[in-house]
C-alpha cells in the first residue's frame, strides 16, 4: 500500500470538486446549475473525507502504481494516445488501426523480435484483425469512418 | 452503365461551366436526425430517404446518424460547427425547433449557418387530455385556467420547441396563464404523462396523437394550424374556437446543409430530394404511419423560414 | 391462450429462416462493443421495409432478445459491457473466465438469459392489461425516488468501501451533467467542444471497462513470464442446467426485478441487471463470493436483463407509448406497416402481434441453443496472449464508440474516461458504481424538476414528493437499503 500516492491522488480527486463544486455555484443561469450544485456539494464532502482518510493513512483499499508498471505503460499509452487523438483522423481509420494495431503488437509481444516468423505472425494477426473490422463495421454496418488521406 | 451516364453527365456539366456536382454524390450520403431513434423526426426521416439509392433519385443510398439531446440542440450544434460542408452530410431541420432555440441563444447556429433542401412534412400541434378528462372543447381549458389561473398543467417536449410555442400561443391567445411542462425525452415522454394522469392536458404531434387518439387513450381538442388535418376532419382548429392561434407551432421537417456546401451541390440537391419526396412508395408509407406530408421546394422553405423567424423574433420577445 | 394458434405462422420456413438469420445476427451485433441492442434494431428496421409486417416484427423481435443476451458475451470475455444490461455480467462473469471458466459463464449467462426471458415474455402473454396500469402508475415523483433508490445500490456494489463507491456514483453523476441541460437548454461544464454532445452512456461503458483493461495488460510488460495462460475447462452443459437451477434465490430474484423494473417507462433495462445483482447479493447466503467470479452473479444479472424484454413492451402495445429507446425503435417498425399500439391491437392485428411475441419465445430459445453451441469455443478468448488481446480491445473500442454516433468526439471522451478510470482503480475505486451514477443522474434530475414544476403547480413540493403509497414505499425500501448498507459496512469493520 503506498500512501504517498493515495494522498496524492485523493487530493487531486478534492482538488477536481471543489473546482465542480464552484463552478456549480458560479454559473447562471441557477435554475439549470440546481442539480449539479446538489451533487457537487455531496461529491466535494466525499472527496475530502476521503483526502483526510489518505492523510490519516487509513486508506483500506487500492494497491496503487508501482515505477515498474508505469514504465511498462508508457509506451502503449503514447501509442495509443496517437492513434486515437491524432492519426484516426488524420489517416483515416483503416490505415491508423493498421498501424497502431501492429505497433502495440510488435511492442508487447513477448516472442523474439529477431525471428523472421514472429514478424510473419504479427503480420497476419494484424491483417486478420483489420480485415474483420472492415467487414464489419464498413460491409455490415456502413459506417462511414474518417477517412483521412487514404482509405 | 452508371459510369457511362455520370461521364456524360460531367462532360456536359463542363460545358455549362459547373463540373462539380456532376459526380456528386459518389458514396453514401448522412443524414443527421438530432432526435432519437423511433421519434417522430427519425422515423420519417427513414421512410422519405429510403428510396435516395434509387436510379432516379440520388442514386447513392442516406444512412441516418442519431444525435439526440436537449431539444435537438446537441446534434445541430455539431451540424453547424463540425459536419463536414461537402454535401455528404445533410441534417433533418425541424422548424419551429432550431429557429425558436437560436432567437433564445445559448447555441451556435441560427437560420442563416444552414441552407435548407427541401421539406417533406408538416405536423401541427394539437391540444390534448386524458380520455376521462372533464374538458371537452378549448373553451373549458380556457374556463378552467381562467378559474385556477397557473394551476392548469400541460406537458410537452421541451422549452422552445414546436410545443411550447404552441402553449405560448394559446396562453397568448386566450389570456391566462397555465403551467407548461417540458419532458425529457420527446413527445411520447409527454404524452405518456397525459395518458397515466401525471398532467391534465398536454400539447403533442398530431400525428401522435392520431395514433393514441384511434386507440381510445386521449381525446384531441383542437388543433394549432390554419385548417383541419385530413387526419383529423372532426378536430377543430385553435381559430374555430375563438383563440387566436396560427400556423407558427407547426413542426416542419425537411433536409438541410450546412453552410458553405457548394453551391451546386445545393442545387443538384434541391433539384432531386423533392422528387424523391414524391415517390408513391414514401407516400404509402408516410400514411400508414400516421405522418402528414408536406413537400416544398427549397425556395418555398426560405421563405418559410424567414417568415417564422418574424413570427418567432415577436412572440418570444417577452421571454 | 390465444397465442398459441399463432405459432404456425412462426414455423413457416420464411418466419424460421428470418429467426435464426435474426437470432445469429442479433448474438453478432450484441457482442460487438458500441452496438447496443437500440443501435442494433434501428440497423435492421431498412430490411424490414421489404418484408411483409410479420416477418419484418419477427425479424425484429429475435433480434431484440438475442442482443441483449449478446452484450453478456463480450461482458464476460473482453469485460466490454455491449450494453448498460450488460453491466452487471462483467463483475463475475469476467472474474470468472479469466479464471478459465469462461465457458462456464457464458453457459449460465445463457441459460439464465432463457428462463428470465421466457418468464417476462409470459408476463406479456398473460398480464398485459394489468401490467399496462402498473406502468402508468409511475409519474415524475416515483421515478425521482426509483432513481434515488438506486443510488442507494451505488453504496453497496462496492463491496470494499462504501465511501468510494459513493464517490463514484457521485462522479458518474457529475459527468452526466455534462452538456446541454435537457430542459432549459443550458451548456453546462462544457469545457471542450467534444463535449458538447455531453457524455454518451455506451462510449462511457467502453472507456470505464475496456482502457483499464487495455492499459492493465500494457502495465504488465513485454517479458513479464509471471503471466501463465489461463487454461480454459471445459464446462458440460448439464452442470450448468443444475447449477442455475440450484441457484433458486439468484434466479427468481433477478427474474422479478428484471420484469419489474423492465416494465417501468424511462428507466428500462438499463439499471435491472445492477439492480438485480445488488438484490442477489442482499438475499444470498454466499454475499462475501459476489464479485469473485461467483455464479449467482451472473446468474442474477442476465436473467434480470432478458426478463426485461417482455414487460418493456408493455406500455408499447398497449399504449403507444414506447417505455424504453428500443421500443421506440420497435415503434417505428409497427408504424412502417400501418400497425398503431394501442388497447385494441390485439383485437385488430392479432395475427401479427401473436406471432412477434411467439418469435421472442422460440427466439430465446434458439439464442440459447446457440449461444451454448459458441460457447466452450467463444471461451477460448481468455487464452488469446496480452499483445494481441490489448491491441484489438482497444481497436475495438475505439471503432465501437466512433459508430455509435459516427462522432470522434465520443471517441475522446471514451479514451479520456478510459484513463482517468485506470488511474482510478489503482487507488480503490470501482466503474460499475461510477456507470451507475451516469446512467442515474439524468433520470434523477429530469424527473425532479418536472416533478417540482407540476407540485408548484399543484399542492407544493412537499405533498407531490412526500405523499401516496407509491412515494412512500420507494422511500421506505430506500431507507432499508441504506440502512442495510450501513450496517454491512460497521459489520465488516469490526470483523477486520
């Protein structure tokens, strides 16, 4: 259990409702603000209970994030934070999930990246998925997608 | 032999001076509904576009996208700012709707972000109360909110909708002052408050009510417009009963652009959708389902438009 | 027993074909992310344009029943709920496969799925007209209370901290709040223009459920050996029968709820499987296993949910009034055929209302023949490595929540959700209570202020919210269920 990071974080999750809370009770017209300031002011008294419990270490549950799992993440979390944000539209939907897709494979596969047969297999893995979403969602369902500069 | 046409077709077109909208359209084209599925708007929306694949009409299929929320305004919000202005995303308007909502403010379109198609349809509001309720005619609505003035509840879908310039008219019209109630949720939320009681009266979609009326849950007492509805020979009108009611709460649905869609996109558009509006299929279909049809050109839809503006701009002054 | 003359008319080869073609594509579409069973019928309504009015209503009706079952797929394996149904199955459904028995799961979740659908459909048969009064005795105030009730659930569905759980609940509500206000118009807590549309409940339910997972396998590394392969069991399909059957109190439990709340207009399906779940656990004698992949969970949540089915079509038939979007949608499928619900619908057209109602019947029944046939194979899923599991959970996600709306905005909000929900859970908060909260605050909050403008208009506040036996006996098991949650709460701390 890593206290420092329940503090942290309980106060972060504070520091967001007092903001709701005072934007609740700031903007007009009131009539529309009468429900969000209800659950604002019931949220802010949760979340700071939960802050003092952080402060008194008597959080019972969350394991937290270890530096490991952090470093782990990063680089699917930076890959996939392009895809969605920037390359789904940019690209079109099709080539960015191609992409992304094979990034993220290549990246967590476990197996040895100097084997030309691995390289074969993330290939076909990657084909296959794509090829499934296409019919699916294009074929089946016609949505139309982003298109991007290619498909 | 699609091919061979749209080449000639671009060849003349390059002859005339316009070669844009000869290949238009390529791909299947959107439609944005801003109300949910299986509401009124979506629902003809469906039946009017089915044929647009069709040789004769866009010859490229319309697929409907719901964006629901608010009124309508979530989804022509996003019509105005973000959908793409080539043509391949139209929206359903409904009138009075976008145009009450703009004159309110608090959203980023008015009459003049979109370009208006053609209209398919025209649902006037009608007046209604449970089918156990002590009124009968307008007159004893009127008596009564006269009698118990802010007392007399009545439902409808939402604030600056084509309901709730109906209930301003008549609250306008007949001098009283009664407690209009916005659902969530359309107008089958409204009208499933007059049916269970929740309310003594409600202002609905004629076509609805036609439904619920036929049924035996709800009684029709007048209706908002200028003359009876074919649906509806025996319902008088607002006028009929002494209250001073026009046409401006009709709810008119019809397809638009948003602005800066290329011009002869419009035109190509403006040429075809009413046609398409008149194919015997859509027709037969819109009766069945209870939807009174309406078509206009786009010429007539702008003015249309400009004159609800006035009429709008003048009766929400006070609000 | 009128109905039963109807079922030739379903055995016809036409009426067969379009039921199993129907049943199939239903259990496809359910499973698949962002496509709830809404999205699902609206998509299939074109077709019936081209069919005569029974078969396009049979046609609908199968499809109907076997996305909702559906959803439990992709719950169970992927822990997408397909739909706010679904919800509830993820909790130990997902437990469960991935502790091999995923085949397991999805054989209960079936199972269940028939007996609780099959009841609410002979609700429907049989109890029409008095279920129709029910539905109707449900104005603003007891929908208000109905949803301040299930708030009361929030509390408890976090079984380690009610403090957190309500914390959540408190940020799902926050986040429904987002957008325009649905009755004055109001741009609220709009901060980007993504969120103008606020925020969409089925990319929510993606983002909460699959980006943690996502961004869980990432945290596990690429050379991480202490991940073994899950060994899917096998699972025969008679111990299955018997465990659901064993499980009497779970069973009968989210049957009632299911028809129950299924039938109340604007609140539907969406909460019955929590809802459900929550009762369960209430009642069982085994409360401590719920969570950990423990089947009375499943067995709860997903007959709730095909219970629901049947009495959510009630206030449609009868009254024209569509209690639910997918009745809307059904609506919509009558009209195109001329058909108007209403109080004499079965008088006028009982040769095409009959026949739809027998297809839900025999569709349960072919959704679960099928759904047990995929499912030993379905439950090879859990085996799929993290790599490639990680890389199409989130390209799923990612096409799911753009095709609910065709907007990249809901794909923003799911991923910005997604993340915010990892980092969540690490520090002991849970998504189905924060779901809940978005699912139950637009209800709670629409239903108050009509409530308080129609009691303004009448006898005041106090009278409207606080007077009649329905108010009062929503109060009542309201206050119970806190009480309830309190006292588990105090009782558990002093065990530890």
């Amino acid at each position: 259990m890593n206290y420092l990071q329940h503090r942290i974080s309980s106060g972060v999750i504070a520091v967001i409702a007092v903001w709701v809370c005072w934007i609740s009770y700031t903007q007009k017209p009131a009539e529309a603000f009468l429900f969000p300031r209800v659950i604002a002011t019931i949220f802010m008294t949760l979340a700071i209970w939960t802050f003092i419990k952080a402060l008194l270490g008597r959080t019972k549950t969350g394991n937290g994030l270890s530096l490991q799992a952090a470093k782990n993440m990063a680089p699917g979390i930076v890959i996939a934070g392009i895809y969605i944000f920037w390359a789904a539209k940019a690209l079109g939907f099709y080539v960015s999930g191609t992409i992304a897709f094979f990034m993220l494979l290549s990246f967590y596969d476990p197996a040895s990246n100097n084997e030309p047969k691995t390289w074969i297999k993330r290939v076909i893995i990657t084909v296959g998925f794509i090829t499934i979403m296409y019919a699916l969602f294009a074929l089946v369902l016609q949505v139309y997608t982003p298109r991007g500069m290619f498909i | 032999m699609k091919k061979i046409l749209a080449a000639l077709a671009v060849s003349l077109m390059g002859l005339t001076g316009t070669a844009y909208a000869g290949n238009y359209p390529e791909r299947p084209i959107l439609m944005m509904v801003s109300y949910g599925a299986g509401g009124a708007t979506d629902f003809q929306a469906r039946i009017v576009t089915m044929t647009a694949g069709n040789e004769d009409a866009l010859g490229m299929p319309i697929a409907i996208i719901n964006k629901p929320g608010a009124g309508g305004r979530v989804g022509w919000n996003w019509f105005s700012g973000e959908a793409d202005k080539d043509g391949y995303t139209l929206a359903a308007y409904n009138v009075p709707h976008f145009i009450a909502q703009s004159i309110k403010g608090g959203v980023d379109y008015s009459t003049d972000s979109f370009e208006p198609i053609a209209n398919w349809g025209a649902d006037p509001a009608v007046f209604i109360v449970g089918k156990d309720s002590e009124f009968n005619s307008m007159a004893d609505v009127v008596a009564f909110a006269k009698a118990n003035p802010g007392k007399l509840t009545f439902s409808g879908a939402g604030l600056f909708v084509g309901h709730h310039i109906a209930a301003l008219q008549i609250e306008q019209a007949a001098g009283v002052k009664m407690a209009y109630i916005p659902t969530k949720g359309g107008g089958a939320a409204a009208m499933k408050a007059v049916i269970a009681g929740d309310v003594l009266g409600g202002v609905n979609n004629l076509s609805d009510a036609f439904r619920a009326a036929a049924a035996g849950n709800i009684k029709i007492l007048g209706i908002a417009d200028l003359e009876r509805s074919t649906f509806l020979p025996d319902v008088p009108t607002m006028k009929e009963q002494g209250l001073d009611v026009d046409n401006a709460s009709v709810n008119f649905r019809g397809i638009m652009v948003p602005k800066g869609t290329p011009q002869d996109v419009i035109d190509k558009l403006a040429a075809t959708v009413p046609e398409m509006f008149k194919n015997k299929r859509v027709a037969k279909r819109m009766k069945a389902g209870g939807s009174p049809m309406h078509i206009m050109t786009r010429d007539e839809v702008k003015a249309m438009w400009a004159a609800r503006q006035a009429t709008l701009e003048e009766l929400l002054k006070g609000l | 027993m009128e109905f039963i003359y109807y079922f030739g008319e379903v055995f016809t080869p036409v009426s067969m074909l379009l039921l199993i073609g129907g049943t199939i594509g239903g259990l496809i579409l359910g499973a698949t992310p962002g496509l709830s069973p809404t999205m699902a019928v609206a998509l299939l309504i074109p077709f019936t344009f081209h069919l005569t009015a029974v078969h396009g209503l049979i046609l609908l009706g199968a499809a109907y029943t076997s996305t909702v079952a559906g959803g439990a797929v992709s719950a169970i394996l992927l822990k997408i709920p397909g739909a706010p149904a679904n919800i509830a199955t993820t909790l130990d459904g997902h437990t469960m496969a991935q502790k091999g028995d995923g085949a397991k799961a999805l054989q209960l979740s079936f199972i269940s799925s028939l007996i609780g659908g099959v009841f609410g459909v002979i609700l429907l048969i049989f109890l029409t007209p008095v279920l129709a009064q029910w539905a109707l005795a449900f104005g603003p105030s007891h929908l208000f209370w109905l949803a301040i009730l299930g708030v009361t659930v929030i509390g408890s569905l976090d079984s380690n901290s009610v403090v957190k759980g309500l914390l959540s609940g408190c940020i799902g509500m926050w986040l429904a709040t987002i957008g325009f206000d649905d009755m004055l118009g109001v741009k609220r807590f709009v901060f980007h223009p993504s969120l103008g549309g606020g925020v969409n409940i089925i990319p929510a339910l993606i983002g909460l459920f699959a980006i943690p997972q996502v961004i869980t396998m990432f945290a596990k590394g690429r050379f991480d050996t202490s991940v073994e392969q899950i060994k899917v069991k096998k699972h025969p399909i008679g111990a299955a029968i018997k465990e659901v059957l064993s499980r009497k109190i779970a069973l009968v439990v989210g049957t009632i709820t299911g028809s129950i709340i299924g039938l109340i207009p604007g609140v539907g399906g969406q909460i019955a499987g929590l809802v459900a779940y929550d009762q369960a656990r209430k009642f069982s004698p085994e409360r401590a296993k719920f969570g950990t992949g423990h089947s009375e969970g499943i067995i709860a949540a997903e007959a709730a949910n095909n219970a629901m089915v049947g009495p959510s079509l009630v206030p449609l038939l009868t009254l024209s009034i569509p209690g639910s979007p997918t009745a809307a949608v059904l609506l919509g499928g009558l009209l195109i055929h001329g058909i108007f619900p209403g109080t004499d619908l079965f008088e006028n057209h009982p040769d095409v209302v009959w026949p739809f109602i027998n297809s839900m019947l025999i569709g349960q029944v072919l959704m679960c023949i099928f759904g047990i046939y995929i499912a030993s194979f379905a439950a090879r899923v859990s085996q799929v490595p993290q790599s490639v599991m990680a890389a199409t959970v989130l390209g799923l996600a990612v096409f799911g929540s753009y095709a609910v709306q065709q907007s990249m905005g809901d794909v923003y909000v799911m991923a910005v959700l997604g993340c915010m929900m990892y980092f969540l859970e690490r520090f002991g908060f849970t998504a189905a209570p924060l779901v809940l909260g978005l699912i139950l605050g637009p209800i709670a909050e629409s239903n108050f202020v009509q409530g308080s403008m129609i009691a303004n208009a009448q006898n005041g506040a106090f009278t409207y919210f606080f007077t009649g036996g329905l108010n009062m006996l929503l109060i009542a098991v309201a206050v119970v269920s806190i009480a309830y949650s309190a006292w588990s709460e105090l009782s558990t701390r002093e065990d530890a």
